[in-house]
C-alpha cells in the first residue's frame, strides 16, 4: 500500500497582505483624484474622450477597491474550510480588474458611436485643460512604476493586473491629449472620437491580457513541467523512480505539488528524510512548494512520468 507524506513548504512566502493593501491604498487615493480632475475637464471642454478617460480612471479605482477587499480574504495559511490556502481570491479580484477593463472599452465605443450620430459637436479646449491632463499624465505614471515594481518584489498577481491597468491609463491619457491638442491647434473636431475608438480596443487588448494570466491559475494549469520536476527529484539521493507527477499554482507564489516516489530504503523513518529533501531541493529550484509525495513498494516503478493526454 503507497503511504502518504506531506510536509509544510513554501514559509518563506510569508502574509503579503499588508503590504499589498498599503500600495492599493495609496492607488485608490491617487485613481479617485485623477479620476475628479480628468472629469472636470471633460465637462469643461465637452471632449467625449476625457469624459472616457475619467470613467476608466473611475474604473481604476473601483479596481484598487476590489483589490482591497479581496486582498483580506486572500490570507495564505490554510485553515479547517481551506485547507489549500486562500491564494484564489486574488486571481478573483484580477479577474474583477479585467471586466472593469473591458466595461470601459466597450461604453467608449457606446459613446463614440453616440456622438457620431449627434454630428460631431466642438469641443471647448484651452491650454489650460492640457495643462491639467499633463499633470494627470505625470501620476498616471508614477501610480503604474508604483504598482508593477511592488507586484514584482511582492509577488502578487492582484498588484500585477492593478499595474496593467494603471499602464492602460497611460495610454489612454497619452492618446486624450493627442486629441485635445488637435482640437485646440488643429482645429480638427473629429479627431477626438478618431483617437477614442483605438483606445478602446487597446483597452480590450489589456482586458485579455489579464485574462490570459489569470485563467491558468484557476483552473489549475500545469506550474511546472512534469520533466522539470522529475530530474530535480531524481537528483536526490535515495530516489528510484517518481511518476504521477502533477502540479498547480502559480510559479514563484505558491505551488502544489503531487507526486508518486519509490525510494531504496524500506525503513519508513529514512524514507520520509528522502521525501523532506526532495521538497527542500524543489523549494530551492522552483520557489514556495507544498508537496504531497505517496511513498510505494519497489516493485511500483513506472516510465511514465505523468498523466497521458492534453485538453485545449
């Protein structure tokens, strides 16, 4: 019969959670004043593109707050109801950042498509409304550097898509003062929705980006490669044979791992030392690891390495 040995890896990740809370606080704070302003100017000017601007700034504090509050119940440490941890409720508030990207895109088409039909009205800008979205430009990219520097060194994936979307107002702001200046030097009125329909679809663009990075993570996409696995595993003294070797998380987060082990000695007490140090060589190789490792007979060994077949 295969005995089962599990031990704790990973403690090194450590609770983030603080940390990150403190840089989707100074976000709100920053989304929510560049949202106010770009607002004031669109309702100045009459510009349906900074009026778009100021409802994906808006967005992008609607993020950071659902950021917030996922990050309080995205505590690392198993407990009785989650034993594997908490660490999805983050990829749910990526998942929340992605569908207030892609609202945004979608309802500055919905107006670009209204104003269109009104004629293409003027718009009313002065220097002194480039002025302030230049200075909006200025926060816009500190708030991104900020936030994707700190998702890196933290190692969130919350911090990470909230950085996208902060990089997303770059440019949509970039692509506004683009508009307003034409509108103001150029004295071109259409030019304001020529430049607000390609922002939308660049946002659609960040939308699936996100998408794309999170989705794995939730329907437990291969970590890290069986063949990777196997040969760190291998290199351990003691070890025979390791097959059924299966994976999930999220590389340098947090990883599960599953596997089957033959080992040489038939004592269980050196058995279980083997297992321990396959785990510390996998932690070290790989980042956070919690390993489960089903110890079988000798006779057990397989060539298979892991599970046969691919979907999608």
């Amino acid at each position: 019969m295969a005995i089962a040995l599990e031990s704790q890896g990973g403690g090194r990740s450590g609770d983030r959670r603080s940390d990150v809370r403190r840089v989707l606080m100074v976000a709100l704070g920053l989304n929510i004043s560049m949202s106010l302003l770009k607002l004031l100017v669109g309702v100045l000017s009459g510009s349906l593109a900074v009026i778009a601007d100021a409802m994906h700034s808006a967005t992008d504090a609607l993020s950071s707050l659902t950021g917030l509050i996922t990050n309080n119940l995205s505590d690392p440490q198993p407990d009785r109801d989650h034993p594997y941890g908490h660490h999805k409720y983050e990829a749910i508030g990526a998942l929340g950042i992605a569908g207030f990207i892609l609202f945004t895109a979608l309802e500055i088409l919905l107006r670009s498509g209204e104003r269109l039909l009104e004629g293409l009205p003027p718009i009313r800008v002065g220097g002194q409304e480039l002025m302030l979205l230049v200075l909006v430009l200025g926060f816009n990219l500190l708030l991104a550097g900020y936030e994707h520097r700190e998702g890196r060194r933290l190692k969130s994936a919350l911090l990470k898509a909230d950085a996208q979307h902060a990089a997303s107002d770059v440019w949509t702001t970039v692509v506004v003062l683009l508009g307003m200046a034409g509108a103001l030097w150029l004295q071109v009125s259409w030019l304001d929705i020529a430049l607000a329909i390609p922002m939308a679809l660049l946002l659609i663009r960040v939308c699936w980006q996100v998408l794309r990075r999170t989705l794995p993570w939730l329907v437990d996409h291969i970590a890290i490669a069986p063949e990777s696995i196997h040969r760190e595993a291998m290199a351990v003294a003691g070890v025979i044979n390791c097959h059924d070797i299966a994976s999930r998380g999220v590389l340098g987060q947090q990883v599960f791992i599953d596997m089957h082990m033959v080992v040489e000695t038939n004592d269980l007490s050196t058995a279980h030392r083997i297992t321990e140090l396959v785990e510390e060589r996998l932690d070290r190789v790989f980042g956070p690891v919690r390993c489960t490792i089903h110890l079988e007979p000798k006779d057990y060994v397989e060539d298979g390495i892991t599970y046969t077949g691919t979907h999608g």
